[in-house]
C-alpha cells in the first residue's frame, strides 16, 4: 500500500530512530542488537565446536578456550536469550495485542535499551579486551580472588543490563493491567500475554537478586570485603545461593514467553480455539512462582545439606506438572483442528518435541541420586541447550516468522524458511542428543581437553553444530532479503485472531485508528456458525 | 577410533547399580512420554491436515483430562522423587568402618595422602571391597572430586571439609576428573584412580616410598606448634584434653553439643572462638595462616589416632 503511513515510514534518519518512544521501533532496535550478539555468540560456539573436534587441546589454548565459553553464556544468556522474545516480540506486540496506543511508559521502553546497550557495551568491551574466564556462573571465589581476566568489565555489563530487564517487566506489567482495551478482560487476553506477564514478575522479582550478588562479588574483588572468599572470612557457595535464586528463574524468562509465541502459532495453524486456555494461564504462574522455590537444585553436590536437597529436589519435580499441562494441551489443541504446515508451525513443532526432551530431561537432574553422576556433565549441557535452544530459540524463530508480515508488511519465502526451519531441527538434534551420551559416560562440561574415547560424539556434535549454524544462517539472509523484495503481506495473512491482526501491517504508529473493543473469547477460530456438532 | 566408542560408562562401586537402575527407569518414562507426545503430534499433523471443506472442530478444553494430565504425571514424578532421595539419603552415610583418605585440591592437581603415610598425585589406589571415605578441601578455588565409574561426585571447597565415600567392586583403572570449572588448566585437572585387590593394595602401601604414617607427622608437627602445653592429660586445665575426642559429643559453653569429626576439629585450630568447650576460658589463640592444608591433615590424623589407652 503505498502512500499509507505506518510507523517505518513516518519518518526518516538515525534521530528518529534513537529517540523513538514507539514500541514498535523499539522492538527493531532491540532486533537488531540481540540478533548481532546472537551471532557472535555463535560464533563463539563454532570456535568450541571445532576445538572440541579432537581429543587434545590443540586449536585454541587453554585459557582462550575458557574465555570462550565463558563469553559464549554471557552473551547467549544475558544479551540474547533473556531479552529475546520479551525485548523484541513483547514489546511490539503487547500493545498491538491488548489495543493500546503504546507500552505504559514509552520512554522508560527506550530507556531500557539504552541501558541494555550500555551493558552489551561493557561485557563487548570486555571482549575486545581480552575476554573474561570465569563460566558465565561467576562462581566465587574464582572471579573474585583468582581469575585475572575482565571480571569487573563484564560483571559491570550484566549490572547494568540487569535494570534494563527490571524496567521491561515494570513496563508490561503496568501496560497489562491498566491500557487493555474495553472488553479485553484477563481471560480474553491472547496467552502471550499471560506468558509475558509471568516473566514479567520473575524480572521485577529476580533480577535484583543477581544485580546484588554480582555487586557484591565486584566488592569483593575490588576492595577485599570478605564475602564469598573464605581467605576472607567469606563463604563461596553463598554466592551460588545468590546466583542461582535469580538464574534459575532467569531459565523461565527465556522459556514462558516462547510457550506464549507457540500457544498463539498452534492455535493459528490448527484454526481452532486453544484446548484448556485458563490451565495454560495459571500454569504460566505456577512455573513462574515455582522457579523461585528450586534454585538449591544447582548445588546438590555443593556441600549443601543433604536435607536441602531432598527439598529442593521435590520442589523441582513440581514444575514439571504446569510444564506438561502446557505440552498436552497444545497436543489437545492439534486434536480435530485443520491443521497447515506453514514455518511457523514448524517452529511449533520443533519447540513442542525440543521441550518435551528437555522438559522430561530435566527430570533426571532433579532425581538427586542420579544427579551426583550427571551433574556439570555434558549432560546438563545438552538439557539446557534442549530448553533454551531447542525451546526458547525455536520459539522465537517461529515467533520472528509468525509476526514478519506484521512486523515489516512483507512475506519471507515459504520454502526457504521451511527448509531451514527443518536444517535448524536436524542440526540441533545431532549436536545435543549425542551430548546426553556424553554427560552420562561422564565427560565433564568446560573441558577443553577430553580422553580419548569420547571423540566420535564430540565430531557428531561438532558436525551437527556446523548444520546447525547453516540453518541459522538461511533466515537472517532471506528475513533482510523479504523486506525489500517479499511479497505485500496484507494485514492478515494467516487469518488470525487476536488484535493485532486487525490494524494494517506494518501498522500506523498509533497502532490503532480508534480504540477497538472485544466481545469474544481469544483464538476464536471457530465461529459458532460453523460449528459441527460433536458426534 | 571407533573401537574405543563406548556408550555407557563402566560400573566398579557398589552404589553404581543403584544409580543406573533408577537412571533406566527414567530413561524408560522419559522414552514412553517422548514417544506418545511425538507419536500423537505426527499423528494429529496428518490426520487433520488441513482439506478443503472440512473445518476445524470446536473444543475448549475438558477438566477431565486436564486432571488426568496433571495427575498421572505428579504421580511418577512422586515416584522419581522418592526413589531418588532415598538412593541419595541411603549413600550420604559412609559404613563405619571406612579407611579415611584426604584430598586437596588445588589448581590443578589433586594431592591425596593416605593414613599409612603415601601421597599421590592425580592418582588414588583404593582397595577393592572396603569402604573408603574421602575427606577433601581445596587450596585455593572450588574444584569437584568426579569418578564417574563410581557415580559419586562431590565439590571440594575452600575453607572446609566435604566427604564422600564409595567401595569399589572391580580392580581396574578408571578416570577421576574435576568436575567443578576452576581456572586455566581445568581440564587437566584429572587422573586416575586405581582399584586393587585388598593385598595387591597393601603390597603397594608396603612398597610405596617408606614414610611416616599422618598420625606420626601430625604429633611431630602439634608438638612444634606448642599445642601440648594445654592439649595434653597433665597439662593444667587450660584446654580439654583431646584423647579418644575424635568421635564423640562435645558439650559448648552455648548449650550445644557438637560431634567431633574433621570440620569441628579443623575450625576449631583455625577459629577457636567460634565454638567453646564448656567449662574452658576461650584463651586459645588462632593457628590461621600457620598450618597447610596438609599439615591440618597431619594434625586431625594425629588427634583421631589419640584413643583411649593409646597414651
């Protein structure tokens, strides 16, 4: 449509860029940040990959290698992963999905990229400079008495980008409950917003915690306050306790937003109305008020009472309740739909079956006999990839895709993005699943050297990482391709419900020419005229 | 090099069994829900594709199912649970009759002494069919005591004593790692542990480099650090006399009453203050920085050695 103003074309030039206050643009600039740190994070992967080819450390030394996978989670973790799909997907779509003109406060929303840039900053300079080697852990006292690498540049960096996560949460939650549109109550509001508003909390709530303990471990390297260093009188396996209350719900923000995109794309793509929509909801709290009470479940051969860890391990157990509820009912959901394979339902796919591996995993590392063995093993490092990557990623890309027509009013090639959407799942496979192997053999995780007889799963998991990373690569070449030269998308050409599917693509930056107002259910795809009669 | 793939690891303690029994069952619960999610979905994905004249049935939902899908998975969760922790509670505790060996971890190696008086490096030869107990601390950063043929694992700390215990099963060599990231040359930070029948082990304790045991080095190193002059039956009433201790109740000028084991003994050379014998005046000055982490070894050796009618 040309001519039609919308929130791209309104005007032109970096200024209006950087002093945007339109969520929307906010969103791209977000896009754009993670998606540089995602590929240097990749980056980094590739490098550990081809290290871990052969038995003996002989492409990188010891200490690079260490840099690297520390950088590696710095960066996956704190400046992708967590702002991922909140950042980007969350702040375009929150409002456009609840019929607001904007997020609560518009310039907090760009203040907290700034902030996130300042803090991607810090940690790049860090980088630049010769890199950090303490595992994106930090455990003490390692970063903080014996490490004489950039502790203090990169823990200034997840300081600072910290508040910028606090600012976000604060920015959805007040949206959530005080710009909805007349008529959208909280059980007609799309999942995503539920899943949003769980995250949300965990950020608001979380968050302070690791920004305190990260303080308090640059006090203690900078000025030898004794906190976690015994030599000081301190205690070391206080600042797991401190790490973990926030980074174990760290997991959960990158992982309930990606359940929020896949209860929007199922539904979508069965064109039916999503099976157990208030089980959905509350279980996005559940799992966010649980993964507050589990984090001792990181230290069960700390040290740590053996009686704290039969606690713990029964509170980890329960998150696997809400997180299944989830799975069965978008399997519920598939169930008599009619059902189209377009890429974000690929994604969707993949997620579903990447989470229920992870997910069910995950159970062999809260079963605390079993977890004595497996812990910091190449076992964990394939669970976690299964939930962030297999889970959180796939979710985002079928998310990035979902929304494309919306986000910038063009189609990206359908093939294309199948294609890669089916190398993205094949290449992950074959890089983590021969990992579970591994971590059960015994082979210890930020290993740069390893024994022999491990190799032949290492090289099947370096080959899948290089598929892997193609598949990755596919869509960032046609995603910046289709902007110029997809096809028009029209406002909606999934015929979808939900808000934001009502307004033009790429929509005006008010988002909506007057306040729409809701009188139905969420996901009502199958109107009650068509209805069938259930036999 | 694909002789040497294997894809399960080797089983040589007693509680390996144990652990891979309850890792099949997960495995086994893990498999059937994997394959009935990836099943329904392939099969929901085809069969209602998506054809021209057929739409979609509406379905909200049913608290039936929802229920039985929360109920059904609580269940075997309860289950793993259980199984676990128990597992876990049952091999916390080392049989009594454990020989004791220490471990110290530093960056990067792993120093072991025995009783008899041998020190390793990186290398730890156990008897075959006795209970051996590890009582670890680390120089420096935290490492982990990994053998992951024994299925045990446990961090090794700074600043204290964490204890682990295993029986081996089988003679043979296996791999003992550090588990827990601590610097440079992590991954170097590993060796071997060797498994002997009971009298091939006392040949090698026998043949070792002739030593004097812990307990001997501990006595010779608690004299030179004056700690006779109020330790010792005779010695005035300065400090409780330590004979037959190790072992026992401790009643604390607090009320409490603390067991004497490794950690008690240890904090109580290196922060005296932090728990007083009742009925002693808390007079004894701190020993830190004073003694090694081997030397503190040496002297809890020395102390555990001091029985009742040993003097």
């Amino acid at each position: 449509m040309p001519g039609r103003e919308h929130y791209l074309n309104v005007s032109y030039g970096v200024k209006s860029w950087l002093l945007t206050g339109d969520h929307k643009r906010i969103a791209l600039l977000y896009l754009g940040t993670i998606t540089l740190f995602f590929f240097l994070g990749g980056a980094f992967a590739v490098l550990l990959r081809l290290e871990l080819v052969t038995p003996a450390g002989d492409l990188v030394r010891a200490e690079t290698y260490n840099k690297l996978f520390t950088m590696h989670g710095v960066i996956m973790i704190f400046f992708f992963l967590i702002p991922s799909i909140p950042a980007v997907l969350g702040n375009f779509l929150v409002p456009l999905m609840i019929g607001a003109r904007d997020l609560a406060f518009p310039r907090i929303n760009l203040l907290s990229w700034y902030i996130f840039l300042i803090g991607g900053l810090f940690t790049l300079g860090a980088v630049v400079t010769g890199g950090v080697d303490t595992g994106w852990t930090f455990y003490t006292p390692y970063s903080s008495a014996y490490s004489n690498t950039h502790v203090m540049a990169t823990a200034i960096g997840v300081f600072i980008t910290g508040f910028s996560s606090i600012l976000t949460g604060l920015n959805f939650i007040v949206t959530i409950h005080k710009m909805r549109a007349p008529g959208l109550t909280w059980f007609r509001l799309p999942l995503f917003i539920w899943a949003h508003y769980a995250t949300s909390l965990i950020m608001i709530l979380g968050t302070p915690v690791v920004t305190i303990a990260i303080l308090l471990l640059g006090l203690e390297r900078a000025f030898h306050i004794g906190i976690f260093d015994p030599a000081l009188g301190g205690d070391p396996v206080l600042f797991q306790h401190l790490f973990w209350f926030y980074s174990h719900p760290a997991v959960y923000i990158m992982i309930l937003p990606g359940m929020g995109v896949i209860s929007e794309i199922v539904t979508c793509f069965s064109r039916k109305r999503i099976f157990g929509y208030r089980f959905i909801a509350f279980a996005s709290l559940a799992i966010a008020v649980l993964g507050f009470l589990v984090w001792g479940h990181h230290m069960f051969v700390s040290g740590q009472s053996i009686y704290a860890g039969m606690v713990f391990s029964f509170l980890s157990f329960l998150v696997a309740v809400p997180s299944a509820v989830k799975v069965f009912n978008w399997m519920a959901t598939l169930y008599k739909g009619s059902i189209l394979y377009q890429t974000p339902m690929l994604y969707a796919f993949g997620f579903i079956g990447l989470f229920t591996i992870g997910g069910l995993t995950g159970l062999f590392l809260a079963t605390l006999a079993v977890d004595v063995h497996v812990h910091d093993t190449y076992f964990i490092v394939a669970h976690f990839h299964y939930i962030m990557v297999g889970g959180a990623v796939m979710a985002y890309l079928g998310g990035i895709h979902f929304w494309w027509p919306k986000i910038t009013g063009r189609l990206y090639p359908e093939g294309w993005a199948r294609f890669s959407a089916l190398i993205v799942f094949l290449g992950f496979n074959l890089t983590f699943f021969p990992q579970f192997i591994l971590g059960y053999l015994g082979m210890p995780r930020r290993y740069h050297a390893y024994p022999e007889e491990f190799q032949v799963l290492n090289v099947m998991s370096s080959a899948g990482a290089s598929i892997l990373g193609v598949g990755y690569l596919i869509p960032m070449i046609y995603l910046v391709w289709s902007m110029r030269y997809g096809p028009e998308a029209g406002d909606n050409p999934w015929e979808a419900t939900g808000l934001e599917w009502t307004t033009p693509s790429p929509p005006p930056t008010e988002n909506f020419p007057s306040t729409p107002s809701v009188e139905e259910e969420p996901y009502a795809y199958a109107p009650p005229e068509q209805e069938v009669p259930v036999g | 090099m694909w002789t040497n793939f294997p894809l399960f690891p080797e089983r040589a303690s007693t509680i390996a069994g144990g652990v891979d029994a309850l890792y099949f069952f997960l495995v086994a619960v893990a498999l059937f829900f994997s394959t009935l999610i990836f099943a329904a979905i392939f099969y929901f994905a085809i069969k209602y594709r998506r054809r021209p004249g057929v739409a979609a049935r509406p379905i909200e939902g049913s608290l039936a199912l929802e229920l039985v899908w929360s109920l059904i998975p609580l269940g075997i969760v309860m289950v793993m649970f259980t199984w676990g922790a128990g597992l876990y509670f049952r091999n916390s505790a080392p049989p009594p009759d454990a020989i004791d060996i220490y471990v110290v971890g530093k960056q990067w190696m792993w120093k072991l002494q025995h009783p008899e008086g041998a020190r390793e490096i990186n290398e730890l030869h156990v008897p075959v069919g006795r209970p051996v107990r590890l009582i670890m601390t680390s120089q420096d950063v935290i490492h982990s005591f990994y053998i992951p043929a024994f299925r045990i694992k446990n961090d090794v700390l700074p600043g204290r004593y964490s204890t682990v215990w295993f029986e081996a099963t089988r003679a043979g060599e296996y791999h003992l790692f550090c588990a827990e990231y601590c610097g440079n040359q992590h991954s170097g930070m590993r060796g071997r542990v060797v498994a002997m029948e009971p009298a091939r082990y006392e040949e090698w304790l026998a043949g070792g480099p002739a030593g004097e045991s812990l307990a001997v080095a501990g006595e010779r190193l608690f004299r030179r650090l004056g700690c006779t002059n109020c330790h010792l039956p005779g010695a005035g009433s300065r400090g409780p006399v330590l004979v037959g201790l190790y072992g026992k109740p401790v009643p604390l000028e607090d009320g409490k009453i603390v067991r004497a084991e490794e950690a008690y003994i240890r904090e109580s050379i290196l922060n005296p203050r932090a728990k007083v014998v009742a009925g002693y005046p808390a007079i004894m000055p701190t020993f830190q920085g004073q003694i090694s982490e081997e030397g503190m070894v040496e002297i809890i050796a020395y102390i555990k050695s001091l029985r009742r009618g040993s003097e």
